[in-house]
C-alpha cells in the first residue's frame, strides 16, 4: 500500500470535519437579535390567547424540568380542553429541543403541566407552543437566554 495515497475513510473524515467548522462558525457569528422579548406572558400570533408560563422549580442546564402553562382567551377567560404541542430549539445553532416535551395533564383553570423540558447548554432558545382550540389554532413563542 502506498503510504502517500489518502485513504477515502480519511478524505471522508476530513470533509465532514471542514463542514462541521464552517456549519459552527457560521452559527456562532449569527448574533440573537438585540430586541429579543425575554417575558413569560405573550400574546398567541394571530392575537386569539394570552400565555403565560412558570418553570415548576427553577430552569437547570442539563437538568429535566416541568413548566406550568396558563392559556387565556384574548378576552381573559381561561382555556380548558385544549390541544397543545411543543417545539423549540435554539436558533443560531440551528437544531431543535434534546427531548421531546410534552403537556402531560390540564390542571383546570386554563392551567397545564408541560413535563420532559431540558436545555443543554446556555444561550438562546425558543419554545414554541402550538394551541387548537374552539376560538381556533394559533401559536405562542417564548424567548430564553440560559
């Protein structure tokens, strides 16, 4: 064997690393915008409810966590019975939430546990709440900096 030829497994490495450096550096130079809202009650996009949210004990790096969720119409009546999904990710590295969180039970009184939430490192992430309910579907997007 011809110790001066590249192997492919070697060639292939080195490509995957070169688009991992670049896929990082351009992610890392993506700065989060400067007006980022930081509350815990939005409005929902299309302005049919009002969210608020509370980590049941504190948000850990690292650590699986449960939020409360209180779903309000934009008149304030709570909102029981509602389907909601969750997503998230954080996106100047351009990859979703690690776990797959979910709501596990309403509480009554527009109130649901959103359980398996975890972040893996610090800096900006969005959680995104999609709600269908009888005023209709719409959705509400939080911003956090860990």
């Amino acid at each position: 064997m011809n110790p001066f030829r590249p192997r492919p497994a070697r060639i292939v490495g080195g490509i995957a690393l070169g688009a991992a450096m670049i896929v990082t550096a351009l992610h890392a130079s993506m700065a989060a915008p400067a007006d980022l809202d930081y509350s815990r009650i939005r409005a929902s996009e299309a302005g049919l409810y009002r969210m608020t949210f509370a980590p049941v004990d504190s948000i850990r790096v690292g650590r699986m966590h449960a939020w409360r969720l209180h779903l309000e119409a934009a008149d304030g009546r709570a909102v029981d019975r509602a389907a909601i999904v969750v997503r998230g990710g954080m996106p100047q590295h351009g990859h979703g939430l690690p776990t797959k969180p979910r709501v596990t039970r309403a509480l009554g009184g527009g109130d649901y546990l959103v359980e398996g939430m975890k972040f893996t490192m610090g800096g900006w992430w969005t959680v995104s709440f999609g709600v269908r309910a009888p005023a209709g579907a719409d959705s509400v997007t939080f911003n956090l900096k860990l």
